[in-house]
C-alpha cells in the first residue's frame, strides 16, 4: 500500500493546500 502513492497527491498537489487552507479555516471558525 506504502509502495503506490495517493493518485490525487500525485496529479495535483494544490489539493493538499486546500485541504490545509480548509483545516486552518475550521480552526479560525472553532475559535
């Protein structure tokens, strides 16, 4: 399973921004 990485990490690596940009906004809207 470690050998094949994520298919969407692979072909765009934005997608992890978002998701931190989304975390880092759940967080500002928690506090």
């Amino acid at each position: 399973m470690t050998t094949t990485p994520p298919s969407y990490d692979h072909w765009h690596p934005l997608v992890r921004t978002a998701a931190r940009a989304e975390a880092l906004a759940h967080q500002l809207d928690a506090a």
